[in-house]
C-alpha cells in the first residue's frame, strides 16, 4: 500500500477522482502486474506542517508500504504560511 500525502495537487481539484496522479499511479503500477493499492490522502490547503500532522495522527492506520509526500512550489516559498 503507498500513502499519498499533498495538497490539491494529490486530491485532484479540478479533474475526475481517477484522473488524479494517486489514482493513475495505482493503475500503471497493477498495470505492471504489482498488487497494489494508492490511497490519496490529498486535501487542498494543506502544506507540509499539515502533511506531518496527518501522518502523525492517522498515517499508521493505512499501514503502508511505501509513503509519497507531494511538494508545492509555494510551500517552499513561505513555508510560514503552513
């Protein structure tokens, strides 16, 4: 299982579900032959701190394998803001 960690990048904001990358990474790795499965824990606003936060509290309940944290430019231009 990889757990996917963003903002609305990772949710996807403005295309369908299945359109976003976690959902398309899922499908191009069982494409591979790989059981597998992306969980999209993307939730626009979010930023590093609140990325953290999620995989502090509730991160080890998804039990994954392998963690992806999406990073935005602008997190890394003020990263106060977060």
């Amino acid at each position: 299982r990889v757990l996917v960690l963003g903002d609305s990048i990772t949710y996807g904001l403005g295309v369908r579900f299945e359109e976003s990358y976690p959902a398309r990474l899922e499908r191009m790795l069982a494409g591979a032959g790989r059981p597998i499965e992306v969980v999209n824990a993307g939730v626009s606003g979010y930023g590093p701190f609140n990325e953290r936060e999620f995989l502090r509290t509730r991160g080890a309940e998804f039990e994954p394998s392998l963690l992806v944290v999406q990073l935005s430019l602008n997190d890394l231009a003020n990263p106060r803001l977060h």
